[in-house]
C-alpha cells in the first residue's frame, strides 16, 4: 500500500480558498443513515479517550444497536424540508461569505466540510486543489477550543495533508470566542429576540459539554467557555448573578463538566427562578442538539418541574451581523493572501 496519495501533476497557484468546517450530520433521520455517522464519530480518541479494544465492543454492541433508531427519532423533530438543519444553515453561511467576495471582486473561493460525514475535508481540500488553488484557510466553527472538536476537525485536516505529496499552503483559525464583533453580534441577537432581557429570572448560556478529565488533563475549553459568557453578559449589561453558564449533551458515566443544563432545568423552578430564556454561545448553527435537546426537550423538562416561561433563543445561524463578524475574521485571516 502506497504511503502517499497518487494525484495528477498538477500547479497549485496563489489562489485563495476558505473551508468553513463543522461537526456533520447523517444524510437522513433514520437509524440506516444515524448508525455509521454515530460509528464514525464516537470511534475518534479525540471524542471517546479510550483505548479501541475496551471501547469498540462497547460501542458496537449496546450504543449501536440501540442509540440509532433514539437519535434518527430525534432528528426527525427538527429535520427540514432542505434537509439536516446543520447543513442548511452551513450552506447558506457558505454561500454568503462567498457573495462578500465577490462584491469585493476578490478572487476568494468558499466551501465547507464536515468533520464526520460528507462532505469530508479530504474532499474539499482535493476539490480546491483541482480549482489550482495553493492557499488554503480553514476555519472550524466552534467559538470556544475544545480538543473532542476544533481539535478533531484539525486532525482530519492534517491527516489528510499528511498523505499528500504536492500539499498547498494552510492557515487555521484556533478559536474566536473572545472576538468582539462575535461578541457584539450575539448580544444585538439576543436583545432582539428579547426586548425584555432584564424581566427574565434568569439567562441561561448553555454550551456543549466535555468530560471532566479532559479539563483536568489541561483543555483550555470550559475556561474559553466562561470567558464568552461573561464578555457576553457584561456587553448586555447583566451582572454574573443574573446569567448562568452550564453544558449539555452528557454522554456515557464519566463525570463531566457541571453545571449540567439538564440538572439545572429541573432544579431551578424548586428555586424559585419560574421564568429563564435558553441561548447557545457554543454552537455557530442551529442542530440536533439546540433544536431538539434545548428548544424541545429542555423546554418540556422545565415546565414539567415547575417552570412557567421557557424561551429559546436560535443560534446566529445566518444573521447579518454574525456573517458580517465571518467575513471580517476571515479577510484579517487572508491578509498577504489577498
């Protein structure tokens, strides 16, 4: 077996391309097309820090024969006539940063690919490649740096390169959590989502969470995490006692980072905080785990315990501000470049 890629001569030029990378997302809601997205995900060490043979069997027996059918019913709840809420939204974020250039009449190619799932980096970087494009910025859309998911994103990338033999020129953008126009862009759509922020007894920051022990073996992503809310709170003008950050999506019996979104939307209400709105710093584009996790599930919980009013407040998706913010990251990114 070849240890490198047999590709066509071929001459990379200075050609500018910009990848915008996410998690991924099965091709349908159905447990057919959930399983093998599910393998391939928590089959990655930077997700799941076991070693495969105590991992794998576990995987391939309990968590794939029953978790599928679970989750391809939970997509179905927020699954869209276009398709994956995920996709959609990248597309449409992909498409609107590519317009940005070309009203500047930069000669900037914009593209996107998934982590897990198609379309896969090695796709897209082969894909640039065959345009003649040489330069290639690539931009993971997690605000916060986490090593289950920035890290995971650029580990695909640099497995890839590493089996290239005529490999084009790569910069990466770590983290942009602390970036003020991100910043201002998530308190201009929280304000207009609700006009009456100070009435609510609290604001809930939920983010994706991570287990314990890779905080304590030195990922800088909680501290990233408590960085954004409290940057967040203050260009709203709420004091930290009014704003909770927490994190969702506990996988499996590790401990992980608290406090857990779910706990709290159950002890809460038995404190007397009746009323709260729900907003995602974390995640760059509505999916399974705001849309149903939060927006559905994280409601139905709250009233259940108690609570009175629950509001969700969508991620910045395509908002102008937000894409805005994009575009201005990525030209300071591509300066030299273009």
């Amino acid at each position: 077996m070849a240890l490198f890629k047999k590709e066509p001569q071929r001459t990379l030029t200075q050609k500018v391309g910009v990848l915008l990378m996410n998690l991924g997302t099965p091709e349908r809601p159905e447990a057919a097309s959930v399983k093998p997205f599910l393998k391939e995900f928590l089959s990655d060490t930077r997700v799941v820090e076991l070693p495969a043979a105590v991992w794998q069997p576990i995987l391939r027996g309990a968590i794939l024969t029953r978790r599928p059918k679970a989750s391809a019913e939970n997509y179905q709840k927020v699954w869209t006539e276009q398709g994956s809420p995920l996709a959609v939204i990248l597309q449409a974020q992909t498409a609107a940063i590519q317009t940005y250039f070309q009203a500047k009449k930069l000669d900037v190619t914009v593209d996107y690919a998934m982590t897990y799932g198609q379309p896969s980096i090695a796709t897209q970087i082969e894909h640039f490649k065959q345009q003649g494009i040489g330069r290639i910025f690539i931009l993971p859309l997690y605000p916060q740096y986490s090593g289950s998911a920035t890290g995971a994103a650029l580990d695909k990338l640099y497995a890839d390169l590493m089996k290239q033999r005529n490999m084009p020129s790569i910069r990466t953008l770590r983290s942009y959590g602390e970036h003020a126009g991100y910043i201002s862009a998530m308190s201009q759509h929280l304000r207009q989502h609700l006009p009456q922020l100070h009435t609510y007894d609290r604001i809930v920051f939920s983010y994706h969470g991570v287990p314990q022990n890779h905080i304590d073996a030195g990922d800088p992503y909680q501290a990233e995490c408590l960085q954004t809310s409290q940057l967040l709170a203050q260009h709203l003008g709420l004091d930290n006692e009014h704003c909770i950050t927490a994190f969702q999506s506990r996988f499996g019996r590790a401990k992980w980072v608290e406090p857990s979104t779910q706990n709290l939307l159950d002890t809460l209400p038995k404190q007397g905080v009746k009323k709260i709105a729900v907003f995602c710093p974390g995640f760059s584009a509505d999916c399974l785990e705001t849309l149903e996790e939060i927006a559905i599930a994280g409601k139905a919980q709250f009233e259940a315990a108690g609570g009175t009013e629950y509001t969700y407040v969508p991620c910045l998706n395509t908002e102008s501000a937000w894409i805005e913010t994009l575009c201005s990251m990525i030209s300071n990114e591509l300066m030299g470049w273009i």
